[in-house]
C-alpha cells in the first residue's frame, strides 16, 4: 500500500483509537452485566453507584476515542483521496481515453468513491475489529476454554467466510452490472446523436426494447446486491444466535452469575464487527479500483520517446463514423499539413470541423504522421501538439497547478503572472485557488488554457475556436501568439484574420469541400469567398 506512506501515522492512531473506543463499549456492556449479577447478592448501595460512575466515564471515553479516530481516518482519507486525485490527473496527460466522455467521467467518480470506502469503511474498521476479537479471545482464557472455542469459530464465521463467501458473489454481480452500463450508455448514446438515421430506417422502437431490456436487467442486479445484503445479515444474526445459546449452555451450570455479562460482552462485540461485514465483502471490487488509480504508469516504465518530430500529416480519404453509428460524420476527407505553416479549419457549425481536429488528436489509421524524410513517426501528434480542445479541463487547484498541469510544464511564478497581465486576468495571481471549476467564465478558461499552451511551448499548436467568448482587443491579442507559432491549425468561424493563414480547409456536412490558399478562393468566389462576406456583414 504504497499510496498509504504518509498516511500511516493517522491510521496507526486511528485504529488504536478505535480498539480502545471498542474495547470501552465492550466493558460498558460487561459492567452492566456483571452488575445486573452482582443485585442477586444484594450488595451495598455504594458498589452499585460505584459501577454506575465507572459505566458514565467509560461511556465518557468512548465518546471522546470515537470523535478523534474519525477525525484522523478522515484526515488521512481526504489526504489519500486528494494525492490519487493529483497524480491521477497528472498522468491523464498521456491517456488515450476521451476524458471527456460522461461514461469516463462516471467511472472515474465511482472509482474515488470506491478508493474513499477502501480505507473509511474496510481498512482501518477491519482492522480495528480483528484486534478487538484477539484481545476478547485471549481474555476468554479466564473462564474457559469452550468460550475461547467459541469465540475464534464466530470471528472466523463474522470476520472471514462469510465476507470471503459473498465477496465473489458481490465481485460477479458488479462485473455484470458494469459490463450492461457500458452496453447502455452506447445505446443511449447511439439513439440521441442518431436519432434522425433511426427515423429513417425504422429501427427506434427496436432501440427502445433493447433499452428497455438492458434497464431491466440493471434493475435486477440491484435486486440481487439487496438480496446478498440480506442473506449475509441473516447469516450473521444466525452466528450470533448460535452463539449466544452456545454460552447459555456452557456457563449456565457452572459459572451462571457471569452469564449476564459474557452475554452482554457478546452482544456489543457483535454490534461492532456487523458494519464491517458488507464493507469487507466489497473488498476485492475496491482494490480492483484502487490499483487502477494508483498503478505505477511513470515515464520509466513507458516505451522510449521517439525523438523525430513530426513534419506531415495526411490524411487519406477518411471517413468516421461514432462508435455504435451508421451515419459518417466524416465522409472521403483529404487534407494534408505540414510543419511552418498554418492552416484554417472553417465551416458552419456541425460541418465535422472539431471532429477532424479530434481524430488528427487521437489518431486512426488513415492519418499519417511523416517525419523531415517522410518516414513514418510517431503513432499521435500529441507529443508534438499544444492542444485547444472544446472543451478544456481545469482542476480544484491554483492557477499555477492549472497552467503547468502540476508541475508536468516548466515555468516560474514570474512567467504565470506576467502572462496573466498580458491576457487581461489580473484577478487572479498563480497561488490564486480555483475553489471550483464553475468559479472560471468561458472566456478565462480560454485564456488559462491559452497561457497552458504557451508554456507547453510545443512545435505544433491544434486550436478549436481559440477566440470564442473573447473581445476584440484580446481576441487580436490572441491571434498575434498564434502566428508567432511555427505550425498551427486552427478551427474557427472567426475570419478576421483568414488572409493570413498559409491554407484553408472549408467543410460543409463532413465533406471538405474547398481547399487552398486564401487568394485563389477568394478569387473563385465559391463557399470561402461567400463565408467571408456573410462575416463581413455580421460585423
């Protein structure tokens, strides 16, 4: 448990918190007992309040053990959950996945949840209650052996094969439940973006059965988590019935005054290792996620970074088409760009233009990337590429964290504020905190993420609509970065500057339908010069 290094001061404290608050509750509970068998003599009044005094302190410490072991699990909980959180998202720098998509987000969000669960309600609980069933087994030694018998069966019963029984059962089922949630979300997501091609081929009523059938069988595995809920509470409470028959049986005759309190020691050791059961049975799901957060991804142990930059890239006659589609979003694109030129990416909105830049992005196997000596190169240009996407990614930390993706770019606190200036964000400093991402507008965003860029410094720049939500004074402030770069490509509807790229792509409904300098389609006067005019007007 690596991820736990700096941590193990809190957990050390907290589980030796909460054997003493449960050993407390236990001895709680045994006073009681042992005085509701002492009143069978009729001892003095002063004993009674003695044991009654003795009861409110333990009752007193119990208290005050439990409030500060929650204050340190939880201390050391959020300061693991918010190191997993940091180098998670350092690391996602180089993912393939679209961190972008709701199904990766979800997945994400049930996986902290499942890490904050891994240490609140199983780690330390366990372990907490593992020692308070040794310390009792080894105090069972004072009245006999058949109740230390009797106390390692129930904690192995409680504390190992019940859990270990219905862990598999509860693993299979969230397998299940996760392998349909991936199989609806496609759907979901096939049946909104699609929705007019499943008009016309008659196919939406077939897409609502199948919903329907995959709805249906969640709700079944829901069923089936209650169900195992269920009967591990009642193989518990079976436990600790048999369990208390069997001390009745073995004390009854020759120790029956300390029946009331073994039985009452029972009971409160039983109320405290039952909320560890259906936590522990979760177990192996938990680490599964867990090892996926904090699994050793570091630059050693990654293949080693090619070193020839990317000069080219084409593209050969590329369709594209979302996952669980028929209908092409990209249909027999062509388009090539080299290195020292800038190119626009123009077009109505919906026309693919984002699409095309996301598949240069992400990379498929009709673009090819070409080094100086046309040999193929690296797999993505996200190595070479200074990234604008359309939507960009801030995290709950400061400007400075934000800009130099925690540290992954290398700039001084000097540089951050003087780009802050330059970009008309003064309110903000590089130790200023992003308490929440919904604090940014629109137009910060696009202004923290342009300073990221300029940091990142790469050879490449890739911009979606690097102007929108900006004014005038800072949009031409913009643009003049741009330029100052080696290679850019940009998707944009703002054409004030448009004279000014090397070559322009033009894209209507996924076909690229003009391509070339700014000169010859202006003077073909075809769709370049007519969504030239139409933004003249709009000024």
């Amino acid at each position: 448990m690596n991820y736990l290094r700096t941590e193990r001061k809190y957990i050390l404290y907290s589980i030796l918190l909460g054997l003493a608050g449960g050993l407390v509750g236990v001895s709680i509970f045994g006073l009681s007992g042992y005085m509701i068998s002492l009143s069978f003599f009729d001892p003095p009044f002063f004993i009674i309040i003695l044991i009654i005094a003795v009861i409110k302190l333990f009752g007193m410490m119990k208290g005050a053990f439990r409030y500060i072991e929650r204050l340190l699990s939880h201390e050391a909980t959020f300061q693991m959950i918010g190191r997993l959180r940091l180098n998670y998202f350092k690391r996602s720098i180089d993912l393939k996945e679209d961190t972008h998509s709701v199904k990766f987000i979800q997945w994400l969000n049930q996986h902290f949840d499942q890490v904050e669960d891994y240490y609140i309600r199983i780690i330390y609980p366990y372990a907490t209650a593992a020692l308070l069933s040794l310390i009792l087994t080894i105090l069972s030694f004072y009245i006999g052996a058949e109740i230390v018998i009797l106390m390692i069966v129930t904690a192995l019963f409680l504390l190992v094969v019940i859990p270990k029984v219905f862990e598999r059962l509860v693993y299979r089922n969230a397998a299940e439940r996760e392998a349909v949630d991936t199989q609806l979300y496609m759907k979901l997501y096939h049946y909104i973006h699609d929705f007019t091609d499943l008009f016309v081929t008659k196919q939406i009523d077939e897409n609502k059965v199948k919903m329907e059938e995959m709805l249906h069988s969640i709700r079944k595995n829901e069923d089936k988590n209650s169900l195992y809920d269920a009967l591990m509470t009642f193989s518990a409470r079976m436990v600790q019935i048999l369990g208390i028959i069997a001390v009745i049986i073995l004390m009854y005759q020759e120790l029956p005054l300390l029946v009331p309190m073994v039985l009452l020691l029972l009971i409160s050791y039983f109320d405290m290792v039952m909320p560890v059961m259906a936590p522990a049975s979760n177990y192996r799901s938990v680490k599964e996620a867990v090892h996926v957060l904090d699994a050793d991804k570091s630059p050693s142990g990654m293949a080693p970074e090619q070193t020839d930059c990317i000069s080219r890239v084409i593209i050969d006659d590329l369709d594209y088409c979302y996952p669980g589609s028929k209908q092409n979003v990209l249909n027999h694109i062509n388009a090539s760009f080299e290195k020292g030129k800038k190119y626009a990416i123009i077009g109505s909105s919906g026309s693919g233009k984002t699409t095309l830049l996301k598949r240069i992005i992400q990379g498929d196997e009709r673009i090819g990337l070409y080094d100086h000596e046309d040999k193929p190169a690296r797999e993505s240009v996200i190595k070479d590429a200074s990234i604008m996407p359309q939507h960009l990614d801030f995290y709950n930390a400061s400007i400075m964290d934000n800009v130099t993706m925690f540290g992954h770019f290398r700039a001084s606190e000097d540089t951050v504020r003087h780009l802050l200036d330059e970009l008309q964000i003064k309110n903000y400093q590089p130790d200023t905190m992003i308490a929440h991402t919904g604090r940014l507008s629109g137009g910060e965003e696009k202004r923290l993420h342009f300073i990221r860029m300029i940091i990142e410094d790469k050879h490449w720049w890739i911009l979606d609509e690097p102007t929108a939500r900006l004014d005038d004074v800072l949009k031409e402030k913009v643009w003049q970065e741009i330029f100052n770069k080696e290679t850019v490509i940009v998707s944009t509807h703002d054409l004030s500057r448009l004279e000014d790229f090397d070559y322009i792509y033009y894209m209507e409904q996924g076909e690229m339908i003009e391509a070339g300098t700014y000169e010859s389609l202006i003077e073909r006067k075809g769709e370049v010069w007519h969504a030239k005019e139409r933004f003249k007007d709009n000024l």
